[in-house]
C-alpha cells in the first residue's frame, strides 16, 4: 500500500487503533460515486472502441485521485469546512461563486445524465417504459436526502456501493482473454490520433470530478459536526495521527475499489462488444442492451442492475454536494442533519439539481451533448479549483500545523498538472 501520510504535527498522541466501522467514511462513498452511470458508459465506450488497450489510465490515475481526495478529506476534517467554505474565507469572492456556478451546472447536466440511463436501465430490464422510472428515481433520491436523517443516510450510501460488485460479478459470467486484459494494464499504449485522447480525456475526467473532492471535504466537516468524537484538527490537534490515518486508508480503499470496478466494466466491454465488432456505446444503458445477444440475459440484467444502484448513490452526492457549495459560499444552513425547516434553500437546492436534471431528459437536449458538455465544464473547473486546493493544504493560515509535505503534496500537484494537460488536449483534439 502507498503510504501517502506526512502526520508530524507535533502532536504527543500516537496513533490509535482503528476500527472497520471507523475507517469506511467519506473516501468509500466519494470512490464509489464516481462509478456513476456516465462514468460506467465512458468506460464502457473505452473498452468498446479500444479493448483492453486503455486498461492501463486506471494504474495511472489511482495515484492521482487518491491523492487528491486525500487533501480534500484533510481540508475539511482539519478546518471544519468544506472547499466552498475555505474559498469563501481566504480566497476572493469572485473565483468562489464561478467555482461553484461551474461545479451547479455540470452537476446538474450529470444528475440528468445518470437518472436518465438509470431508467433507460430499468426498463431495459422490466420492458415497459423508461419515463414513469425517471420520475420515480429522481423523487426518491430526492426526497430520501431532504428527509432521512445525517447518519442513517450516511449508512445507506454505504451500503449502496455494494451495487459496484455486479460488475465483478459480470466478469465471471464471460469470457475474458487474461493475457490480453493483463498486458494493456501493464503496458501503456497510446496512439496519439483526436479518437484516442479525446477517450483518455474522458477518463481522466471521469475519474478525477470536482463533485468528488467537494464531497469529501464536505462529509468530513459534516462528520465533526455531527460525531461528538471528532472535532476540527486545527482545534484539536490531538486526534490528528489517528484521523488522518484513517482518512488515508478510507481514501485509498474507495479509490482502490472504485478503479477496480472501471478496470472490470472496461474489460467486459473489451471481451464482449470490441470482440464483436460493437465499437460505439453511447450511454451505459446501450451497454447493457448491446450485452444481451452476446452473452444472454443474466450478463445484461446484472450489468444494468449495476446502473440503477450506481445512480442510486451518485445522485445524492451530485446535489449534495452542489449544494454544500453553494450553501457555504453564501453562509446558508448546510448540512443533512439539519432539519429541513432549518435549512430551506439546503435542501430547495437538492431538490431543485435533482427536478431540473430530470426535467432535461423530457427536453430536446441531446445526452450524448450534455454528457460532453459535462466533460468539459468538469475538466475545465477541476484545474483551477485543484491549484487552490493545494494553496490551501498548504497555507498555515487554512491548516495549521496540518500543512501537506512530501509525497502527497508532489502528488496533489502532478494531479493538478495532469488535469491541466487534460483540458489542453480536449481543447486541441476538439478543435482539431
């Protein structure tokens, strides 16, 4: 295990021991949503278009992300605070209302991306229409986050990245060349033509999301206002080893699991679509429809099975965490353990993410264009909003003695760089 921790803080405190129940938090759920239904159908593009040959960007960006969400857990563990509240207090107001403008809007598309391949999914499976589902999948998440309480919901979206086993589980239900699968992992391939980085691209973009790192710098504050146990690091510098700690090994087993569940839904495609001639999947729904004639109904079931309960818990945390955003950057009531009386435009918010992006797949707006849209305003936002986040990890007036060193400072920055370059090449290969 890379062991990404620099917890010298001077704090006399050794680490404690940690427990599973203590250790599964933010980074699980944050890793698993971004397994969401538009990510599942741009690995699912990737595996389609290049077979196994790409299997390789999920080693690359492991270190990246893991890095990266390591310092958005530590930003809201140790200041109490999630990103929109630390750009609101130290940064100017201008760059923190276009970060979460941008992070609305591309959350937004994404939510009606995902609700509507949920219910294309569900109707791929119950062979009725999809719309009635739309409704119904859009209602419950939101209402489930207006109404449930802080660590029951907390719980559930826990439990729900159980759903990312059905794409393990798909893997045993065909047939995969290993040799293959093993050498485009092992060995980076890269043809540089527009179709090729424009893929990479979309899985750099999809694997490193503003809405995650928000997410997790806001279920970290939320869990010191909620927990009586934990308290904010630059108050109570003691528990700094053990939590710190903690949020190293819950950030590298979400992000772990979450690049081993792309790496199987690349190489399901890759054995089955690519080695049929079926190089084009628009949306992760297609996926599962284009399964069934080759590999029988219960690969397709269970891989669309996958989406509904990958929405499931990607939903939420797309409006939950545009709404945090916004909430802190203009002082709102925020959090999910709030009442919803006593934090109206919280929660109006959720609502409001969630009924517009549904309300997209009733409207002429192509999703394949909104997804791309999407992309792109995820893409572009991530590279500013990752420089100030490393600003921030590492300012003393924003952490204390909780500052980034080493290794996971060299990393946060090359994420940075990468993403930079990300946004280069989409703007190149689009204009080419």
């Amino acid at each position: 295990m890379t062991n990404y921790s620099d917890t010298h803080d001077g704090s006399a405190q050794g680490p404690q021991r940690l427990q599973l129940r203590d250790v599964v938090g933010p980074g699980l759920v944050s890793g698993a949503s971004d397994d969401d239904p538009s990510g599942i159908a741009t690995y699912s593009q990737a595996g389609a278009q290049f077979g196994y040959a790409l299997g390789w960007t999920m080693l690359v960006t492991y270190p990246l992300m893991s890095a990266v969400q390591m310092i958005s857990g530590r930003i809201g563990r140790v200041t109490g605070h999630g990103i929109a509240g630390n750009l609101r207090r130290h940064y100017p107001a201008w760059l923190t209302y276009a970060a979460v403008s941008l992070l609305l809007i591309a959350n937004t598309i994404n939510i009606g991306a995902d609700l509507g391949a949920m219910a294309d999914a569900t109707a791929l499976v119950a062979g009725v229409p999809a719309w009635p589902f739309l409704i119904l999948f859009a209602a419950f998440c939101a209402l489930t986050e207006v109404f449930t309480r802080y660590a029951s919901y907390v719980r559930h979206l826990k439990w729900l990245t159980l759903a990312l086993l059905a794409y393990v589980v798909t893997l045993f239900l065909i047939h995969v060349s290993w040799g293959e699968a093993l050498r485009g992992v092992a060995v980076p391939l890269v043809n540089f033509n527009a179709a090729t980085l424009t893929m990479i691209v979309a899985i750099f973009g999809t694997t490193i999301s503003p809405y995650v790192f928000f997410w997790e710098a806001e279920g970290e504050a939320e869990d010191v206002h909620v927990l009586p146990e934990r308290h904010p690091l630059d108050h109570a510098p003691r528990e700094g080893p053990s939590e710190l700690k903690r949020i190293e090994l819950d950030t590298l087993a979400g992000m772990g699991g979450a690049n081993l569940v792309a790496l199987a839904i690349i190489f399901t495609a890759a054995a089955t679509l690519h080695a049929h001639g079926i190089t084009d999947i628009d949306t992760s729904a297609d996926a599962a429809e284009a399964l069934r004639p080759i590999t029988g109904p219960y690969a397709s079931t269970v891989f669309a099975l996958g989406i509904v309960g990958t929405g499931l818990l990607a939903v939420p945390v797309l409006a939950g965490s545009a709404a945090y955003a916004i909430g802190e950057a203009l002082q709102w009531k925020v959090g999910l353990d709030r009442k919803p009386k006593r934090a109206k435009a919280f929660y109006g918010t959720i609502v409001a993410a969630t009924g517009v992006g549904a309300l997209m797949n009733f409207t002429p707006i192509n999703p394949i264009d909104a997804l791309y849209m999407a992309a792109v305003i995820n893409g572009v936002v991530s590279v500013p909003v990752l420089a100030v986040m490393m600003l921030m990890a590492q300012s003393r007036s924003v952490m204390g003695r909780f500052i980034i060193r080493g290794r996971l400072k060299l990393m946060g920055w090359l994420a940075a760089a990468v993403m930079a370059l990300a946004v280069v090449a989409m703007g190149a290969t689009s204009l080419g």
